[in-house]
C-alpha cells in the first residue's frame, strides 16, 4: 500500500508491506498472550504468597512492585501496538478488495 500526501511542495510517500504488517501483527499478538498467560499469573501467585504477604521476604522483594509495574506497562506498550496494527490492516482491507483477500490469507497462516 503506498500512501503519498502532498503538502506544499514536499511529496511524502509512505510504503507499507501488507507481509511485514500481518508478520509484526502476529509477533505483537504471541507477546501479549504471553505475558497475559504466563507472566501475570507467575506475578498475581508471588503477590499472593505467604511468604510475601507475611513480610518474610520484604527486602527480596523491594523491586516487585517496579517489575510488576514495568510488565503492566509492557502490556499495555504491546496492547496498543496489536491495536494500531490491526487498525493499519483494517483501513487496508476496507481501501482494496484483493488487498484485503491477501491479507486474510496471510492471517489463516
């Protein structure tokens, strides 16, 4: 998909490979379920343990709160870049018909 605006008397032409696209929306798609199936259940199960809610491993886990908070916002980070590019693909598919067969094909692979 080329997308070209012409502001002033600059051209701007940006290319988009509808591979790379489907590849990447793929990749943001596997980390993220990874991190919501495997990593927040591993941080909810030491958040909940005895050994940390009664406080015997408080200076062991003085930075649980920090990753805990970084792995949220891992997420999140991840959660809005799958959003963005399935938006992409989207608008891509809603603009060209073979475009958006290709595409579907891509996503059944």
């Amino acid at each position: 998909m080329n997308v070209t605006d012409n502001v002033g008397s600059t051209e701007k032409t940006i290319v988009i490979d509808q591979d790379e696209l489907v590849h990447i929306f793929k990749l943001t798609q596997a980390i993220q379920k990874e991190i919501e199936s495997k990593m927040t259940p591993s941080l909810k199960k030491i958040r909940e343990s005895r050994y940390y809610l009664d406080g015997k491993a408080s200076k062991a886990m003085e930075v649980y709160d920090d990753a805990n908070e970084r792995i949220t916002e891992l997420n999140e980070h991840y959660y809005r870049a799958f959003s963005l590019i399935n938006q992409t693909l989207e608008t891509m598919m809603a603009l060209d018909h073979k475009l958006a067969e290709k595409i579907g094909q891509l996503l059944q692979e």
